[in-house]
C-alpha cells in the first residue's frame, strides 16, 4: 500500500464524518485506549504521516488494505495489520521452530509452483521468517554439536531424531532454491547463512554416518573350518550334489541377524537417512568417501580373522614353502568365504544403505569388491611364480580348483561394468597355475629318472622313493577331473608313438571314458602321464633291484615294492582307474612271478639237499653220501635262517604268503626225506648229529623269517 491510498482513505473518512445522516453506531476499538497514550492528538495532515510511516514499516511483500468505516473508526483489516506490525517489532523470532518450518515449507512449495514464470520481472524479497528459520536450526545444532561433549545421534530419542533428519532435508531444500538466485545481491546473506549453517549439519551428519558405519562386529560364525581348503573329494562330490539339488551349507549364507555384516536393520536404516541426508545436501563425494574407508577397513579386519594377510609378491618370494603351505590355506579359507558369502552381503549393505541412489551403491561396492579381488588375485598370482616343486603341486591345484569354482559365479556376484575385466583376469591367473601345474607333473618325471642312488634298501624293503611316488599320485588321483582339464586345456603332454597316441575328445571327456572302457590304446592325457610315471618307476626299481648281490634278496626287494604298489591302487579307487584292470592284473602276475624266483633261488638249493638221487647202491643206501646231504642241508638252512632272519617283508598278508609257501615246499619234502633216511644212523649220538631238525623246528624256524629282528643284515654280503 502505497501513501497516496492512506491519504485518500483518510479523506474519504472525514468526509463521512461531515455527514451526520451516514453517521454508524461507535465502535470500541481495544487499542484506541492505547493508542492516545501513546501517539499524541494532531491535525489530520500529521495523523496521515504517522499512518504512512507506519505502512513504510511493514514488509514489501504483504498487502494491506487500509480502511475505515463511516464512523471514521479502523476497520478489522487495519488493525489486525498493525497488530502483525508491532508483534514483529517486540518479537523477530518466533520461538516455535515447527511453526517457521511451516512457513518455510510453504515459501518452497510456493516459489517451485512459480519457478519458470515468465510474467515474473524479479526475483521475490527474501521472507523475515527464512532468517528466523536459519537462526533457529543454528541453535539446534548447537545443541547437539556444541561444546566438548557433543550428542550422540543414538542418544536422541526416535521423534527428535526424525525431527532433526526433516529439518536438515529442509534447509537443504531452501538452499538449493535461494542458489537460483546467487547472482541477486540482495540474496547474498542468506545464501551465505543458510550454507554455513547446512555445512555444520553436514558436518555433525558426517561424523555420525561415520561412527556408525565403524561400529560394526565381525559375525563369529563366519569362520570356516581349515579342512575346506583342501577339500576332500568326496566331500567336495556331496557338496556340488547338495548345491544341485538346492541344499546349501549353513555356512555358505549368513545368517538372517547378520545379513548386512555386523548391523542390524535398526542401524541400517539410519545409515541410509543419513546417505540421504548427505546427498541431499550436495555431500555425496563425502559419503561415498565415508563409507569406502569404514567398510574398506572392515573387510579387511574380516581377512584377518579368517588368517589371510596382505603380502607382496616379494613376500611370497622369500617365504620358505612350509609358511607359504599355511598362507595358501588361509587364502583358499578367505576366497571362498569371499565370494559364498562376504561379497553377496556387502553388497545387500551396499544397496540398503544407498537405497535411492542405485547407481552410487553400484560403485561403491564395485569399488570395495574389486579392491578385495585384486588383493586376492594377486596373491595366487605370487604363489606360481614361486620355484615350482613336486610338493607344491596340491596346493597349486587347490587355487586353480578354488579359481575355477569362482569363474562361473563372476557374473551374478559382480557389476557387469567389471566382471569381464575380472573374469579375464581370474582366467589368466587360473591359466597361468595349470602352467605350472603341468611343469610340476614333468618334474615328477624327471626326478624318478635321475633318481641314481646306488645305496641298497636294508632288507629288501619298500624304497622309500616307492612310499613317496605311490602317496604322491594317490592324492594325485584325486585330481583327476582337476588334471584332466589342465592337460586338455594347455596340452603339454608327451604323447606315446603314433600307433597308441592319444585321441582325447577335448570336446567330450564322457565319450572318451566311454572309448577308453572299450580300446586300452585310447588314453586321456592325463591318464598316459600317470602310466608313464609307473612306468617309470618300475624301470628305477629294477635297477635299484640289481644294486644286491644276492638274487633271492632282489625277488624280496621287488616284491615288497610291488606288492606296496598295488595295495596302494588297490585302496584307492581313483587310481585304479586311472590304471585300469588290465595294468592292475598285469603287475599281479609279474609280482607272482617275483615270488617263483625267489623260492626257485632260495629253497630250490635246499631240496636238492633232500634228493634221493644217488643214495642207493645196489639197494642199500650210501651212508658217506646221506651224510653229506644232511650236513648240507644243516648248514644251508641255517645260512638262510639267519641271513633271511633280517630281510623285511613288512605287509603281513605278503609275508603270510611268503611264510607258508615256504612251508609248503619244505616241510612234506623234508619229513618225507627225514622219515626214509633217518633210521640208517645209529640211534644216539650218530643220529643228533646229523639229523639237526625235526620237521616242526623246520617250520617254527620258517615263522621266523623276514621279520628284520635276526642278524644285523650288515654282516651278509650282498
């Protein structure tokens, strides 16, 4: 309202007192009383500019019609104006912030409704009510963040916190609709004050979200047991079963109270007010920044309780392999429990939290996920470019086995935005490990071919090169899947000649099992290796075999590695068929005729002892040459009695045979020898000393064979 309105107004009212007939009936006015105390009587040119003062003091942007009635009395409308004018001067600042908030939710919802108004020449002044507004939330933060003991964020009570998230939604909302008008000076101030002000809510906001996020616990029973790193295989065969029929392991899904990594949903949820908050006040950079660090530092405390530590490639390089065995366990442990269980849970936090903005959940945990996986990569990366050695070979194929589970789950763990780049990288690295896997397999090969040692075993027992060999590709056998597929894929392999070489189907492994059953020539590659490596080792043992002077004592020595041998491939179904019946029935035979030799060598030349050739003369029998043939066998059963006391045969079914064998081929023949001849010595002293043995000393005499407790085995020249 303009001063020419007042004045006319004020004319038009004395006007109307002029004329007594339009006369109204005398209004009291409440504040009349106090206006005369206040304002003293003056001509109605100095009673107009009073009013005009008046009017100049109220805001620009409120209209206010003044009028009065015919008695020349204040209308309602002018005096509620005055009123509003006077509150405002004895009050500025309301104390009800619930009530400005009211206001400063309307001026928004107000000014977005005529935001692209073209009929609109200016910007709007800024309200009284927005400084109010700023002043106040001022004082609120104060509250909470002021002085040296600041309010926790979980000593607020529900509605209060609520309140406050609302009202820094609000002022965030005010300063994003003020900074349309930045370039406008009069919008200066209050732009300056109500982004000073949303930086300290910011800022408390902030180091809230933090707190929280860093207040988490690692659920215990994340653990998993050592044995899952190395498998066994069985096991490993009832767990892919039970994952096809839709069985999953307790431990390879958290468990519903800890299925956002050591939050509750309570706590969730006021993360992701807080994500909002942040972002909505332009601090989303900081968010991120916020969240990245926390939970960057909780994934890794969860590798270290799970025994995995950081190494460079340098460390793994000077580690001796004992602690690097460890360390390989360990990651297999922390790999797997990664992707079962760690990274499917990180992201369902990833995604509460940052609910509304999808795009930034998405980024975050590929930050975190990919971080994790280079650590981990790098890692197996390290293992094989360590020197390779036969007794890394199980390890080397837990990490390959470990990488190629990973491989097929890449894409439903993993943002598409990276899960080829870490898809390729896994292969490579996987790749990289069958390399040295098959380098490893050869290195077998070549270690029992230059194995030269020239120092006989005491006793004729197992070698201890047969013991190591036979362990060794009994766990090999283990891997024969794992194997099969490295051989294929890097096909290093020495083939046989072109008349049994290999015809592998890459394609269809079933198949060729199933063409393997049917032709013997047929041979997975793998499976040519193993027989190869027997092969091997059968040529080291005979020539081991020949390092004994006494061929009886070679017999023992192969039979005791031959007989390891298939004990070995007997108990373990996975190699015996990898060797196949064939293979298996062909080594029983040469271990039987093993055993032909060694009684033929040995006992052969003690029943020529008992031979009846020669003894009678003209019907009666030769007593110089009985005598002779008693004093001979004495004597060689006694040598073979205490030299054969100290041979080893340690499998008890083997040196059962062995023993009653033995028995079988003397005994009758000695009673049958004894029970003819022996009554043609003089009883008495004649007979004792020629007739040393009955037959049962014979066969106790026998028992006592091969048990390594006679005569130290030295004293026999071999």
């Amino acid at each position: 309202m303009d001063a020419e309105k007042v004045t006319q107004t004020s004319d038009q009212t004395k006007s109307n007192d002029n004329n007594p007939n339009d006369k109204q009936p005398e209004i009291s006015d409440p504040l009349s009383s106090k206006d005369e105390t206040e304002i003293d009587p003056s001509p109605a040119d100095e009673s107009k500019s009073a009013e005009a003062e008046i009017v100049e003091d109220l805001p620009k942007d409120v209209d206010v019609i003044k009028t009065t009635n015919d008695d020349g009395a204040k209308t309602d409308d002018t005096q509620e104006g005055e009123d509003e004018v006077k509150a405002e001067d004895a009050s500025p600042l309301p104390p009800d912030l619930e009530k400005v908030s009211e206001e400063i939710d309307q001026f928004i919802f107000d000014s977005s409704n005529l935001k692209g108004d073209d009929n609109e020449s200016k910007p709007p002044d800024v309200p009284v009510f927005v400084e109010q507004f700023v002043v106040l939330v001022e004082a609120k933060i104060d509250d909470y963040d002021g002085g040296d003991a600041p309010i926790r964020w979980s000593q607020l009570p529900e509605k209060e916190a609520t309140t406050f998230l609302e009202i820094i939604d609000r002022i965030s909302k005010l300063l994003t609709y003020l900074c349309q008008f930045s370039s406008e000076y009069k919008y200066a101030y209050s732009i300056s004050h109500v982004d000073g002000v949303l930086q300290r809510a910011m800022s408390y906001i902030e180091e809230e979200f933090k707190s929280i996020l860093y207040d988490y616990k690692i659920n215990p029973d994340s653990d998993i047991d050592d044995s899952s790193a190395k498998p066994n295989k069985k096991a490993a065969d009832d767990t892919n079963q039970d994952a096809e029929q839709g069985v999953v392991p307790e431990s390879a899904t958290p468990s519903e109270e800890n299925k956002f990594t050591g939050y509750s949903e309570e706590i969730v949820t006021t993360l992701n007010k807080f994500s909002k908050a942040l972002i909505a006040g332009g601090y989303e950079s900081e968010c991120c920044q916020v969240y990245l660090i926390a939970r960057r530092k909780a994934l890794e405390e969860s590798l270290h309780k799970l025994g995995f530590e950081k190494y460079s490639i340098d460390d793994v390089q000077k580690m001796n392999w004992d602690s690097l065995e460890r360390e390989v366990t360990a990651w297999i442990i922390t790999f797997r429990h990664c992707t079962n269980v760690i990274f499917s849970s990180e992201r369902k936090l990833a995604d509460a939290v940052f609910a509304d903005q999808p795009s930034i959940a998405e980024n975050i945990f590929s930050n975190l996920s990919r971080g994790m996986m280079i650590q981990l990569l790098n890692f197996a990366e390290a293992i094989f470019m360590t020197k390779r050695a036969a007794e890394k070979l199980f390890k080397f194929l837990d990490i390959y086995e470990t990488l190629s589970d990973f491989l097929p789950l890449v894409d439903t763990i993993f943002p598409v935005s990276y899960a080829d780049e870490l898809k390729a990288e896994a292969t490579l690295t996987r790749s990289r490990l069958g390399e040295s896997i098959v380098s490893i397999f050869f290195e077998l090969e070549n270690s029992i071919q230059a194995d030269s040692n020239r120092i006989p075993v005491s006793g004729g027992a197992v070698h201890p090169l047969t013991r190591y060999i036979m362990n060794y590709l009994e766990y090999v056998a283990e891997y024969r899947g794992t194997l099969e597929q490295v051989f294929r894929e890097h096909q290093m392999i020495e083939r046989a000649d072109s008349t049994t070489g290999s015809d592998f189907d890459c394609q269809n492994p079933q198949a060729t099992q199933n063409t393997h059953q049917a032709s013997s020539n047929k041979m997975s590659p793998f499976e040519t290796h193993m027989i190869k490596v027997m092969d091997l080792l059968d040529a080291n043992l005979e020539a081991k075999s020949r390092l004994y002077k006494d061929t009886s004592l070679s017999s023992i020595f192969m039979m005791n590695n031959g007989r390891y041998i298939l004990q070995k491939i007997k108990g373990s179904p996975e190699i015996h068929s990898l060797m196949g019946d064939k293979w298996y029935r062909k080594r029983s035979s040469e271990l039987r005729q093993y055993h032909k030799n060694y009684q033929r060598e040995t006992w052969g030349k003690l029943l020529q002892c008992l031979n009846h050739e020669g003894l009678n003369v003209n019907g009666k029998v030769n007593k110089p040459i009985l005598k002779e043939r008693f004093k001979s066998f004495n004597a060689l059963f006694d040598e073979i009695h205490k030299t054969q006391s100290s041979w080893v045969i340690s499998d008890e079914q083997l040196q059962s045979e062995l023993r009653v064998s033995i028995s079988n081929m003397v005994i009758p023949a000695y009673r049958s020898f004894l029970g003819r001849f022996s009554q043609t010595f003089t009883p008495g002293r004649q007979t004792e000393k020629y007739v040393k043995y009955q037959p049962e000393e014979i066969e106790t005499h026998i028992d006592e064979l091969f048990d390594g407790n006679a005569t130290p085995w030295g004293r026999k020249k071999l």
